[in-house]
C-alpha cells in the first residue's frame, strides 16, 4: 500500500510539475526548469544519475578530440561553458587559452594544452597487433581515405585519458526516445523492499555488465573520477531512494554470449536465490539471428522462474559496438525482440538501452566521444546512461520525481 500510495503521489507531483506520462510524446519537448550548479570535480552518484533527457545542466559529458583541429559535437546547443576538464577531473582548461566555443562545437585553440589523438594515431595504417579492427568501406569514404585503415584499440587509461569532460548549461528541450517505467513489471521486488526483507538483485551479462572500463574498477584502471559500475549505481539508487538494504550479486563474464549464459545458467544464477534478475547479453551475440536471440532469452527466463516463481526479470538490450567497423551486425535489432518477450510475461520488464545510444548517435556524437576501448565497451558518460535507463525502467515515476526535487 505504502509503494503503490508513493507511486500514486509520484504521479500527481509529475503532472503537476509539467512532467506527465513517460509514453506522452509531449514530454520530451518540454524545458527542464534551470538548477542550482553542483559541484562535481569527482565522482558524486546523485550528479551523474541526473537523466541526460531531462536537465538543463549537463555534467562531465566526454569528447575525443582527433586530429588537433578536430570539432567536438555536445548533446545539447552550448548557452554557457561551466568547467572543461580532463576526463579524471582534476585538470581544468581555459575558455579562450584551451578551446573556444563555435556553432554548437567545442573545438582546440592552436596552443591548447587540451589532449587528443593524431588522425594517424587514431585511424591507422596498420592493424593493432592485439586485435585487428578495420574500418567498413562506408567509414573510410566518409573520412577520404583512399586505403585500408584500422581503428585503434586499448583497455584501461587508452582513450579516456585523451578524453575531456564537458559541464555546461543549455536552452534546449530534449528530442530523443524517454525510457519507459515498468514499476508495475516488479510488484514482488517492491513488496520485499517495502517489507525491509533486502531483496537480492543479481546482474549477469557480457563485460559491460562486469564493469570493464568503468573508472573505479581494475577493468577501467581504478583511476580518477572512480565512477561506478553502472550495476553498482543502480543498486546504490535504490538503497538511497527507498532507504533500504539491497543484496547485490554480479556473476557476468567477459565476452559471454547468450550461449554461454545458457551453457552457464545452472552454476551462475540459478545456484543464487534471487529476486529481481537482470539479464544484459548482445554485444557478443552480433553475428546471432534476431529470432535465436529472443529464443535464448526466452528460455533463461522459463528456467529462472521455475526455480523462483515469485521473482522477477529485467532485461537490457545492448549499447552498439563501434559503428565504424563490422564488429556492428546484429546488435540493433535485439531490442525488438525483447520488446515482444516483455509483452508475453507480467513479470519481465526490458531497458530499452539501443534506443538511448541510438539517439546520442543520431544526435551527432561520436563513438569515440564515449567510448572505454574503441570497440565495445563504454567510458563512465555511457555508464551512467545504461544505470539511468535501468533505473527510469525499474522504478518508473519514483526515477522521474528525483529530477523534480534533486539539488
């Protein structure tokens, strides 16, 4: 009664608020009120669980530059620079000295200390010895080369420490996809966090879903700003918002593939009573056929609920690898199909994350403005994005209502 009373005002706080039905189209065209800045030259989760589609401050989103005169598309139209800063935080540029503002870019001056990578650098001649990444033909028209060239690879520091992270305001009312609140998908979930029971949450997927390349781990270096994995601020979210204990279990494994979840399900899940499941394959599935795909999932669904009848599920569609190489085949047409599983269970609900980096794409980012390794993981800007669209999905309106009351 108290969960679905807090859902009931949520709901009537939102409308009158100005923030309606997340499936309202209205939504996204209206104009966040303006906030008081925060500070935010480390890590903060409240900071960065602010949704990128409703917010008028925009905290630490990432740019790489390459080539020196490279030009850097933002999210939003620029209508004042807060901070640049190096991707760890702990270096501030100068407006002016460092970059300049222009036509909605953000773009090196001839003397800036600001990092980037040498076009040749970036976009190589020969194959990194570790992994071979070509560029698609399409890629290496768009940029005018006339021979094969290869993408550059790294874990750790490789790309981020190249990066800068952008703080700005903006006028301009969000134009992508909001992420759909399911609460109602997790009654049983709710009922035990309400109860104080401290439900479980178990986290199984790919590497993504490990953590590789979130700043505050060994798979990111474990180096400034020491973000979280995305698992992490969702759980973390939860005890904050709702005051409760949150038993957290991750069993996900690089470069698993829904096949390998399937081979591993007994020993990774299902040797771990749970009660909400989260369940993120796709990256590694690209060259899997839409249906099998669904087919899979299906079947790790069946078999986690005939062993916990009374928990739930939550499913995430995958972020994209780089679009510039074949590593992209599949992945963008998963999401579909999770979509219609969603639609045949009461208990499942689906984090639509393709939609949200489609949109950032379409919007005129880059991949290597957000990326972790170049190739299919992301740096902490992507990483909030995948807890933030967890979160809008999971906990609906009570989500929505943080960005009314949040300071």
């Amino acid at each position: 009664m108290k969960k679905l009373m807090s859902l009931f005002m949520c709901i009537i706080l939102c409308a009158a608020a100005g923030c309606g039905d997340v499936n309202n189209a209205d939504e996204k065209k209206k104009l966040a009120p303006r906030a008081d800045l925060l500070e935010c030259n480390a890590y903060d989760r409240g900071v960065y669980l602010k949704p990128l589609w409703y917010t008028r401050e925009v905290y630490n989103e990432t740019v790489l530059f390459v080539g020196q005169e490279d030009e850097a598309p933002l999210l939003y139209p620029v209508s004042e620079i807060v901070s640049v800063r190096s991707y760890g935080l702990d270096v501030t540029y100068a407006e002016g000295e460092d970059y300049i503002v222009e036509d909605g870019k953000l773009k090196r001056t001839a003397d800036s200390s600001m990092p980037y990578m040498e076009i040749d650098e970036y976009y190589r001649a020969t194959p990194d010895p570790r992994v071979e990444i070509a560029l698609t033909a399409k890629a290496l028209s768009e940029h005018g080369f006339s021979g094969r060239r290869y993408l550059a690879y790294g874990e750790g520091e490789t790309f981020t420490s190249r990066q800068v992270a952008v703080t700005y305001r903006h006028d301009a009312p969000y134009d992508g996809p909001v992420p759909a609140g399911k609460s109602e998908k997790f009654k049983n979930f709710y009922a035990k966090l309400e109860a104080g029971e401290k439900p479980t949450v178990h986290f199984y997927g790919d590497s993504i879903t490990v953590g590789c390349n979130a700043s505050g781990t060994e798979h990111g270096g474990n180096v400034s700003p020491y973000a979280e994995t995305w698992s992490r601020m969702t759980t973390g979210w939860l005890e904050d918002n709702y005051k409760k204990k949150v038993k957290y279990i991750n069993t996900a494994y690089g470069g698993y593939s829904t096949a390998d979840a399937l081979s591993h399900f007994e020993k990774d899940v299902l040797a771990y009573e749970s009660d909400l499941l989260v369940l993120a394959f796709g990256m590694n599935d690209g060259g899997l056929d839409p249906y099998d795909y669904g087919f899979a999932y299906d079947t790790l669904v069946r078999r986690y609920r005939a062993k916990y009848p009374e928990s739930e599920v939550l499913l995430v569609s995958p972020m994209l690898p780089n679009i510039e190489t074949d590593w992209l085949m599949n992945q963008g047409k998963y999401a579909a199909e999770l979509l219609e599983l969603e639609k045949d269970y009461d208990f499942v609900g689906v984090a639509d994350m393709t939609e949200m980096f489609e949109y950032l794409l379409s919007a005129g980012k880059r991949y290597r403005d957000f990326t972790g390794n170049n190739i299919n993981h992301p740096n902490d800007f992507i990483i909030r994005l995948y807890a933030q669209t967890v979160l809008k999905t999971l906990a609906g309106d009570d989500f929505c209502l943080e960005k009314w009351t949040a300071k």
